[in-house]
C-alpha cells in the first residue's frame, strides 16, 4: 500500500506535548497533519482543563488558543474513544509522515492500531 506523502507535514502522538512544541516554536501549527492522542477527552474544554495546571501552566492562553485550533480543524484523533485497546506504543512525540507512525506500530506487534491508522490515512 502506497501512504500519503504529507509533503512535510508531522504526525503528532500527545496533545500536551505536541501543543507545548508548537508554542515554544520546536513546530509550526501549520506543519502538523494530525495528531494520534491516546486520550478519550469529549471535548476541547476538557482537554484543555486537564493540561491547564500541568503541562501548559506556563503558557495556559496560548496552548488553549492552539489546542482549540487544533480540535477544530479536526487534526486531534483519539482512537481509544472508539476502541479502548486502540492505544499507540510510541517512542517519539512526532512522527515525519503517517507510514512512519505505522511501520512503528507494526514493529511492536500492534496490528490492529496500525490498521486504523492507514483507514486514517486514506481519508
């Protein structure tokens, strides 16, 4: 199967984290594709009232502001809120393309997950 080449575009795999990158500069908002969360949030301020006291403490406004953007343009997936057992195995924060985060999958086992990423992908 022939994946997306995302033309340098990221693939993310923790909200916190991923929007602490991008306020502190490390990424563009603009060259993340998606985020793949292990998380079961409902909503965006949900999201942001559980990261407020902790990772984003020192920057709340702004990570709110982008983690809304990012909800919003429909760029956070959470795969757990489908199936529980969808969790990633993952070793990086960023990915540099889609097959990259698949192939990680597939090297730990991770069949099922790795699956629903590519459905992702082909969307």
């Amino acid at each position: 199967m022939l994946y997306k080449n995302y033309r340098g575009k990221v693939v993310g795999t923790s909200i916190a984290f991923c929007v602490r990158d991008i306020i502190s500069g490390r990424r563009k908002i603009e060259d993340v594709e998606v985020i793949i969360a292990g998380t079961k949030f409902e909503t965006v301020d949900e999201v942001i009232a559980t990261y407020k006291e902790t990772y984003w403490k020192k920057y709340f406004e702004k990570a709110a502001n982008v983690c809304r953007t990012l909800w919003n343009e429909g760029k956070i997936i959470q795969p757990c809120l489908e199936n529980p057992k969808a969790l990633l195995f993952v070793k990086d924060v960023w990915y540099e393309n889609m097959q990259e985060l698949i192939d990680s999958q597939l090297r730990v086992g991770h069949e099922e997950i790795a699956k629903y990423l590519e459905e992702i992908d082909n969307l």
